[in-house]
C-alpha cells in the first residue's frame, strides 16, 4: 500500500468515533451522522492554516460576512442556549438570529454587557495590551479585582473583595450598568 499521501489524524473524538463507526450495533441513521462528523473534523483539520478571509454574504437584513454565518451555526450546532458578550457586540444579535431561524435552530437568549473604556473613550482591548493581567495580578488579588469590577458595573455597592460565587447570589441584570464603564488607572 502506497502510505506516501496517508496522514494519520491522532485526535481523541475522531479515534472515538471511527471506534463507534467500526461497532457492528451502530444504526444507519447514527453511523451517517458520525460520518458527517469525522467528516466537518477532517476537513477543518485539513484546512485550520489557512488564512481566513471575510466574505460578503447577502442576507434580507443587509450585506454582512461569513462570520455571522460561521457564528449563527457553532452556536446552533452546539446547542448554544445563553450567550453574554461585549455591548460592541449588539448589532450582531439580529442578523445571527435570522440566520438561526434560516438554518433551523433553536434561539439563544442574549444578555450585552457594558464596554470598559480608557478615561479618553477609547475601548480597552487586549490587543492595544491594556489593563495587562500580569501587571494586575502583581497588584490585586483576585478577590479584589473581582469586587472592583462588580462596583463599577453595579452589582455592589461599594468596591470590596469578593468572589464570583458571592456575587452569583445577588446577581440580577437589572443592576448591571448599560453605559460603558471609565476605567481610569489600575
């Protein structure tokens, strides 16, 4: 057998379910699903480095890029119920949830969260390095980070320590701020 183009895959799921594929109890109707999925796996192996590059799709609602498409299906695929993510964020929600009634499937429910920004507006990102955690675990520790960011995004009243857990159970979005938040300097 000539092996010269054979590349082997050492990949738990797969190895898992080409094992279920080989049992002689796997119905038809499970054996073409598992084909499928070796199948989406195989081939983002295959094409994982390659450059991504966004491409305009129309939809009803306006021109956007594959990312939405891409987006609307991991999260139907994978069962996706609640989503929390960034303010910035918000204006995806319509088009994602078109395209989720488009494909068949189910809706998340969508909760944004405020933006935190420099004392001069601009949005803080971990690509312009702001707000480094290396140079924040030097200073805090985690309980007082944790309770700083919960009083400036109105879950307390006052910027104690405290622990996620503590604050899971007061938590209402109703408290959560809706306006960006002013970081000024850590």
């Amino acid at each position: 057998m000539d092996t010269t183009h054979l590349q082997v895959l050492d990949h738990p799921l797969v190895k898992h379910k080409i094992s279920l594929l080989r049992d002689k109890n796997t119905c038809i109707k499970d054996f073409r699903q598992l084909v499928k999925e070796i199948a989406l796996l195989l081939a983002y192996e295959a094409t994982r480095n390659y450059p991504i590059k966004a491409v305009p799709v129309e939809t009803p609602l306006e021109e956007t890029t594959g990312y939405q498409l891409a987006v609307a299906e991991d999260d139907g695929r994978m069962g996706v119920t609640r989503v929390v993510r960034g303010m910035d964020l918000l204006d995806s929600t319509p088009r994602q949830l078109w395209l989720m009634d488009k494909l068949g499937y189910r809706r998340p429910t969508y909760a944004h969260l405020p933006l935190l920004e420099a004392a001069d507006g601009r949005r803080l990102s971990k690509r312009d390095q702001d707000l480094d955690m290396g140079a924040l675990r030097e200073r805090f520790t985690p309980a007082e980070l944790t309770g700083y960011l919960a009083f400036l995004a109105g879950l307390t009243e006052e910027p104690a320590p405290a622990s996620p857990r503590e604050l899971v159970k007061e938590f209402t979005w109703a408290k959560v701020k809706r306006a960006p938040i002013c970081i000024e300097q850590l």
